[in-house]
C-alpha cells in the first residue's frame, strides 16, 4: 500500500511539472494535446502470490491508464508484460529502468518523458531490458521482460509506434526529393561520396519533417532513411535512376524551346506570306504559343503530375495544314513556308514526347522514393513496478528452513540436524541456478539444531542433556552452505558439543569444536507459514 | 540540321561489378527531322573524363557511323567492351553525342 501511494504521488508529481514546464515556456495557455494511440488492458491484480507467481514465464498485467503495477514484480525469473493497445498501434517497444532511489525515479519519469525512444541522451538509470512486440489484430501483446534483482524500483518505458498515413507528409517528403535532384547530377558520374551526402540529406530532413509534427514522428527502425543506416542497394539504384531521369531532361527541354522558338518564327513568316489564308482562327488555335513551356522536374516529382499531354502533339495542325498545302504548287512560296511550319510542329512535338520520357522516369523514381519513405508516431508511456518486498511479511525472503545430515569431523556418527538458512539477499527458489546463480544467490549462513550426538571415543555429548540423558538432546550447528540446485544445499562449519575431559581424573567438561560437512535440503519459510495461517 | 535522341539510351547490363571488365550493348533512336534525305551521321559514346573507366585502347570515347534521316532510326553499340576500377562510384555515365556535337542523351550505368 506504501508503495502504491508513492507511486501514485510520484506519478501526480511529474505529470504536474510537466504541465507546469510547458505552460511557462510558451508563455500562454498551451494548445489542447492532440488525440493520441490509447493504451488499455484489464484492470491490475491484487497482490496474491502462489509459488506459480514467482516461476518463470508469469504474465504482469499492465494498466496503462493508472500507470503503475500494483503486483510486486517477479524477481529472479524472466516474465512477460502483457496488456492491450490501440489497434492501429504496429509496433511496441518496452525498455525496462532500474533504479535504487526514490529521487532517481523521479528524474528518470521526468527524463523518459521527454524522449521519442525511451532512451533519449544518458537516461538517469540503468535499462536492464528491451523487447520489441508487434501488437495482435486485436491489440493485444505480450512482452518478455529479463530477470530483475529483488528490491529495486523499475520504470517500464513503453513506446506505441503507429504508421503515419503517407498522404499526411507525401507532398512534404516529395518536396525533400525535388530539393536534393540536382546535387545528384553535379558530377557526371554518381559517385559514392555524392550518394552518401544525399542520403544523409534525405534522411536528416524527413526526420525533421517528422520531429515538426503535432505529435512527433520518427523514421521506423530498418527504413531505408533510419537514423545510422547507410544507402544500401536500393537506394543506389534510386539514385540511379533519379540522376538519369533528371539528367536528361536538359538536353530535350532546350531543344523543345528551341523548336518552339523556331516554330513562332516560322508561323509569323506564313501567316505575313502567300499562305496566310491557311491560318485559319480554328487552326491558329491548335497551334503552340510562346508560352507553352514543359512541365518542371518539381511537377515530375509531385503525387499527381496532371499533364494534358495532347497540348504537345499536333497531328490535327499538320493534317490541316497538310491539306492547305496541296492547293499550292509544289515549290512556290506558300508550300515552302507551310512546310516549314509543319517540319517545326513535328520537331516540337518529337522534343516534348523525348522530354516526357524522362519526365515519365522521373516520376516513377519518385514513387520508388515514396515507398521507401515512412515516419511513425511515437508515444511514450512510463508504468511503474517495484520488486521490493513490503506489506507481504509474512513471506520472508531471505531466511529458509533447512533440515539435512552433517557428519562431524573425528566423530564416530554423523547427526541430523534442522536449522535456518540466512541469505543476504532475497532468493528466489524458482529461478534456475543456472540463470541467475551468483554467489549471493547460493550463499546462506546455517545456524541449526542437530539431533543427539553420541560418541565414545571423543566422550562427546550433547550441548543440552535431557535430565536422563537418555532421550534426544540437542547440539549447535554453525555454518555456511551453498546451494547446488534451487532447493540442495551443501554446508560446511562446525559442530559445538561438550566433551569429556580425556584424563580419567579429571571429571571436566568443557565446551568444543569438530568441523563438519553436511548436505541439507532448504525449505521454503513463507510456505510453511502460509500454510499454517 | 539537328541530331537528336528519339529514345533512352538504353545499355545492358545495366549492372555490373567492381572492378569493371564487361561488354556492354547500347541502343538508342536517333533523328534529324530537318534533314532533307538521309545522311551518315558519325555517332559517339563517351565516358565521363573523370573516372578511370575506359573503352579498348584505353579510349574515353567509340565511334560509330550510321544513316540518320526525318525517320528514326535504331542504332545498336554491339559488345562494346568497358574496364577500369571504378573504386568510388555508385554509377558511372555513358553519353551518346555526335562526333563534335552536342550531347543526345545519357545512361547511368549501376556498380554492385
């Protein structure tokens, strides 16, 4: 419950200053927050731990909503997070923070807050896990969370990444495109110095077309334009046939005006000669003006080029004039200018069908460049757990029963002996050994009981007789062991017992010492308690 | 009387490897709609004069003869062999101009 309301205040505290930061910043009320990807899952458990909770492979519910755990989490063992998240959510990272005190859990909110990823610049704590989960149809997922260390607070830094439709930034990022063409064909040749420089272009401004917006957006991981990727084949093909696409418009583009040009020229010389009666006001109006250029390579590169591309072809002037043409005499005046007006049509129209191949090129490369370009919506959200363990005393960590045989050195028995085993940290005996089996996970000091001691020859006895001494009586043991497997242990310390005197006249006994091996079994306390309560 | 490029010039392969040791066919349309009749038009492929590449006999340029008119005509650059290292090129150019002329059109040739 202490923890609950910590947490809790905790949470208030930094969303609070949050709010505080922003509002004094911009210096006037800030703008409502924009609709963001709502994570949900049921409601948390109450804190009811069977030995299933602390095996490995547990699920913790998250509840986004109230934004912390309230179930002590697992330690030792790995365990799944699992809850629910909008649909439209594609991807959902989890990095899992561990910090030691109440003032590094504030600063390590307030930090993770900020950030787009979770990590930022030197996040104030130290991540000890990360897993990455496409969420189900339904939204649901399941996240796999590494062994955390007993009495640690955590942070769980969720990010929700959701896919922006692409018309919401297609004009922008075919913007960037049409920006970066004619570095591509500065030198003749596409170097790899060139494509790398474009490339790092296009990335650093699509990522700058995605931190501008209302809810910032990043390039997804593996994009051709991630951060630190490098142009791979892909890209050198784009770049490829955007420099050759781009390049060559040049050459048809001066021709077309240059035949334009000549055809303005030409018509004026008809229409002032014998065969101005051809000029007809129906096909002055098929004929080109001055001012119909071609289309840019910015238009090429735009989502929806529209092109009336029957502007650029002049079949019905040059039929019609054609025609016109017959009534003359071959190689009088009139036939000659006509003909010249009807060589510089098909010359205007030859450079504009040469220009729109490249044109038309230069448009799919800029599709191909659309399909690799991607930005997500990145929303972070920090749920609090701990794995200390508080109001459940009845379940003491770090103390087990043990109940094993030890055989004392230079006696004649070995003796049975029950005891307590106390470990200096909290054990988990779910967890394999192998996982998670540092030497404080093994380690346990043993203060045990034995059963009665007998032996002639050293004339030992027990620490505490019975008045007849001939029921069960009790020595000490003093030790230390290791566990070999979750719940075996093997020990080693001595055995105190009392010891006859070995000179017959001397009717003394003193307090002793033997060294003893023994091989136990631990048992786990809190059960045993639980059990009886 | 203007020569002019009716078509990509289109090579093949359009890929090759690094260093660069291939035979390379080259096609393209071409065009003078102001010519009168038919007339032998000397064409040529260039490299770029900044890279290393180079045609046979260490050459940065092939030339080819053909009969160009109103009508587009296509003209082939059969196995046309290229070599050089190419050590820090994505892609290189080859460019179709006429013998003293103005440049026609242009391919970019892909380095894997």
């Amino acid at each position: 419950m202490g923890l609950v309301c910590f947490v809790a205040t905790t949470v208030a505290v930094a969303a609070s200053a949050g709010a505080t930061g922003l509002g004094q910043e911009s210096g006037k009320p800030a703008p409502p927050p924009p609709p963001l990807p709502r994570l949900t899952s049921p409601e948390v458990r109450q804190d009811t731990f069977t030995a299933a909770d602390e095996t490995a492979g547990r699920n913790v519910n998250v509840s986004f909503t109230n934004n912390f755990i309230a179930d002590r989490l697992p330690f030792d063992v790995p365990f799944n997070v699992t809850g629910t998240v909008e649909p439209s959510v594609r991807r959902l990272e989890l990095s899992v923070y561990r910090v030691s005190s109440n003032v590094d859990l504030g600063n390590l909110l307030t930090h993770l807050q900020t950030t787009v990823d979770c990590v930022g610049q030197q996040p104030p704590g130290r991540r000890v896990s990360t897993s990455a989960v496409t969420p189900g149809a339904s939204g649901q997922f399941s996240m796999f969370v590494n062994a955390l260390d007993p009495q640690y607070y955590y942070a769980f830094c969720f990010v929700a990444a959701t896919p922006i439709p692409t018309n919401e930034f297609e004009a922008d990022a075919r913007r960037i495109l049409g920006s970066v063409l004619p570095g591509l064909v500065k030198q003749d040749d596409v170097s790899l110095s060139v494509l790398k420089v474009v490339h790092g272009v296009m990335g650093d401004r699509i990522a700058q077309l995605g931190a501008g917006r209302p809810v910032r957006a990043t390039i997804p991981p593996g994009n051709l334009f991630a951060e630190g990727a490098k142009p791979d084949a892909r890209f050198a093909q784009l770049a490829s046939d955007l420099a050759e696409s781009y390049g060559n418009l040049a050459t048809p583009l001066a021709n077309y005006q240059d035949s334009l040009k000549q055809l303005i020229a030409d018509v004026g010389t008809a229409r002032a000669g014998p065969a101005k009666e051809a000029f007809t006001p129906e096909l002055v109006a098929q004929l080109p003006p001055a001012s119909r250029g071609l289309p840019t390579a910015e238009i090429a590169v735009s989502a929806d080029p529209r092109i009336d591309r029957t502007l650029y072809s002049f079949d019905g002037a040059v039929a019609q004039i054609e025609a016109v043409k017959a009534k003359f005499a071959e190689g009088s005046q009139a036939a000659a200018d006509l003909e010249a007006v009807i060589e510089d049509l098909q010359e205007v129209a030859g450079d504009a069908r040469q220009y729109f191949r490249f044109f038309d090129a230069l448009h799919a490369a800029a599709g191909t460049f659309m399909s690799y370009v991607a930005l997500e919506a990145r929303v972070v959200n920090v749920t609090l757990g701990s794995s200390v363990l508080g109001a459940d005393l009845s379940r003491s960590a770090y103390v087990s029963l043990d109940a094993g045989v030890a055989y004392p050195w230079r006696l004649q028995n070995m003796v049975f002996y029950a005891g307590a085993n106390i470990y200096f940290r909290p054990v988990n005996k779910a967890a394999p050994l192998r996982y998670k089996g540092t030497f404080l996970h093994r380690f346990a000091l043993t203060v045990g009981i034995t059963t009665t001691v007998r032996d002639e020859s050293r004339r030992a006895e027990d620490l505490r007789n019975t008045p007849d001494n001939d029921e069960t009586s009790n020595s000490l043991l003093l030790g230390g062991g290791l566990r070999v497997t979750p719940s075996m242990r093997l020990g080693g310390g001595v055995l105190v017992f009392r010891e006859t005197d070995p000179n017959p006249l001397i009717n003394q006994k003193s307090v002793t010492v033997t060294p003893y091996v023994s091989f136990t079994a631990d048992v786990d306390v809190a059960q045993i308690f639980r059990a009886i309560f | 009387m203007a020569l002019k490029a009716d078509s990509e010039l289109d090579p093949t392969p359009q890929l090759t490897a690094k260093p660069v040791n291939d035979s390379f066919t080259f096609e393209v349309d071409v065009v003078d709609r102001r010519a009168d009749k038919p007339r032998v038009r000397t064409l040529e492929l260039a490299l770029a004069p900044g890279n290393d590449l180079f045609f046979p006999g260490r050459k940065k340029t092939v030339e080819q003869d053909e009969t160009v008119g109103k009508d587009p005509v296509h003209v082939t650059f059969k196995a046309t062999p290229i070599s050089g290292s190419a050590a820090d090129l994505s892609s290189f150019r080859v460019t179709l101009q006429e013998k003293d002329g103005a440049d026609l059109v242009f391919c970019l040739i892909r380095l894997g």
